[in-house]
C-alpha cells in the first residue's frame, strides 16, 4: 500500500472525532499493520472498491466507544450494547467517507460497515495487502486506524506513469 | 409538519430526531433501509425527506429517484458520508434540494433543517 493513501484516512479521523465528538486525536507512529488490534475492545471495519480497493479498521478502547456513543447520543452508556456497535459502525463509515474524498481520482465506493466486538479480537485482511497502522490517543483511552489498499492494475499502470513522468 | 428520516444507522437516525426536535419537529417517520423508506413515504404523506445514501435494500440515491418518479415535489435533504463533489452534483441531478456530508457541526444540521422547517 501506498504510504500517502494513509494521510487522508488520518485527517479523517482526525476530523471526524473533532467535529462529531469534541474530542482532540493524538497521532501515534505509523507501522506496518498485521491486522491484529490485540488490546482493542471493539473494531468498526468497512471495505472500499473502485480503482483501488481495500478495507479500513478503526478499532477502539472500550472507553473510548462508550464515550463516543454518549456524546453522540447524549446519554449515559455503560456496556456495549447496539448502540455502542450502530455509533462504531457509523464513526467508520464517516472516516472512510471523509477519506475516500481525499482520494477522489480513485473513484472508491463504501460497503456497509461490519462492528466486531471482544477483548483481543484479531482482524485479518489477508495475505495479499500490506496494511498501515496509525495509533492515536484520546482523552478517553487508545483508537487504531488500519488501513489496507490495494490499486486496480489500471491505476497501478497510471500512478507509475504519473511517477516516471514527475522523476523526468 | 411530518418528516421521514431514513437511515440505516439507529444512532445517526436519532442525532437527526434530535435536531428535528430541536428545531420544533416532532412529528416523524423513521426508515432503516431504501426499501422501508419507499414504503413508508407510499404509505404517508411527509413533507420533508431526509435520506442517508449508502443504506441497504435500496440507496438513498434509489429513494430520491423514485420519489421523483411518483411526480413528487416533496424537498429532499441527504445527509451523507459521500463528500465527493461529483456525488453531489449526482445526487442534485437526481434531484436533492439539500445536501449535507458527514461529518457534520450540530449547529449547521440545525441551520439546514430550519431552512425547510420555516418555509
């Protein structure tokens, strides 16, 4: 994956916890992902397809998801119940969707939003694509962004001519 | 007034109800997919619209096409993930009077349904 498809997922995260929550992102260091969000309660996970396709995990403290879900809602939130899962699945498909903006000439598609719920729960995004992984900090405990993309050949072929062309 | 919300996420569903009540609106039809929206807006007459667009059984696209269909003038407000100006201009064509992308200040959502609750 292409380390600059990651940037507009940060600033959508970014984003989407400032304007939806009020709540400030603290950008950890970028690592290569191995789809695993071992100390995370509960992952929001969406798949994109178009001139490059992939899927993005935003995986959350439990802390964090019951906070989130009563800001959003204004109302007390002890356990993670359906709504817990609807606000995760929600908050992801927002991240994707501010991205996928970022990244227009990739012209991407959003699928629905799946919530996986469970202390150390594992995601795999297969062998084949290489994912980035993005810590952040919060006032109310640890969020991960993961994302793996992978470029139709189409694409593959125009950004390698577009490369050549900028070296030339 | 009488507004259908439609939305496949119950938490986005109530932030909607939240402002709509806020802005003095009670009377509302909630959807979880563009198929219930379908029916629920043959079943009842509304006088706002208010449609996510990436939901099952049917797009928000699909909802705004086929209440266009019937010869509908009802205004239609989509509140959307898809923030690509092409999908706006998409979904304008289609005919949306409104278009807001998520995510979004609670005081511009509240603008925006004012704007239909005042007219």
């Amino acid at each position: 994956m292409k380390a600059e498809y990651i940037n507009p997922f940060v600033s959508a995260a970014v984003e989407v916890f400032s304007t939806m929550l009020q709540c400030e992102l603290t950008r950890g260091k970028l690592t290569i992902g191995n789809g695993s969000q071992p100390t995370m309660d509960i992952s929001g996970i969406i798949g994109l397809s178009g001139r490059a396709s992939g899927t993005v995990v935003l995986s959350l403290d439990r802390a964090v998801a019951l906070s989130a879900t009563e800001i959003l809602l204004s109302q007390k939130c002890e356990s993670i119940d359906g709504d817990v899962i609807d606000a995760v699945g929600e908050l992801t498909n927002m991240v994707a969707g501010r991205a996928k903006a970022g990244l227009e000439h990739l012209a991407m598609s959003l699928a629905l939003p799946t919530v996986i719920t469970g202390k150390n729960h594992v995601i795999s995004f297969g062998s084949v694509t290489q994912t980035l992984a993005i810590p952040f900090t919060c006032e109310w405990g640890g969020v991960v962004l993961e994302v793996g993309l992978v470029e139709s050949p189409e694409q593959a072929v125009e950004s390698a001519i577009a490369a050549s062309a900028a070296m030339a | 007034m009488k507004v259908l919300v439609a939305d496949d996420s119950g938490v986005m569903r109530k932030i909607i109800i939240r402002a709509l009540n806020a802005c003095g609106v009670t009377d509302i039809v909630e959807a979880g997919d563009g198929a219930e929206a379908i029916a629920k807006f043959g079943e009842t007459s509304v006088d706002l619209v208010m449609t996510d667009w990436n939901m099952p059984n049917k797009t928000g696209l699909d909802v705004v096409k086929e209440i266009r269909a019937t010869g509908s003038t009802v205004p239609i407000f989509m509140i959307t993930t898809e923030a690509e100006m092409s999908r706006v201009k998409e979904a304008i064509a289609a005919g949306v009077n409104d278009y807001l992308a998520k995510p979004f200040e609670n005081d511009l959502l509240r603008e925006k349904i004012d704007k239909f609750v005042c007219v």
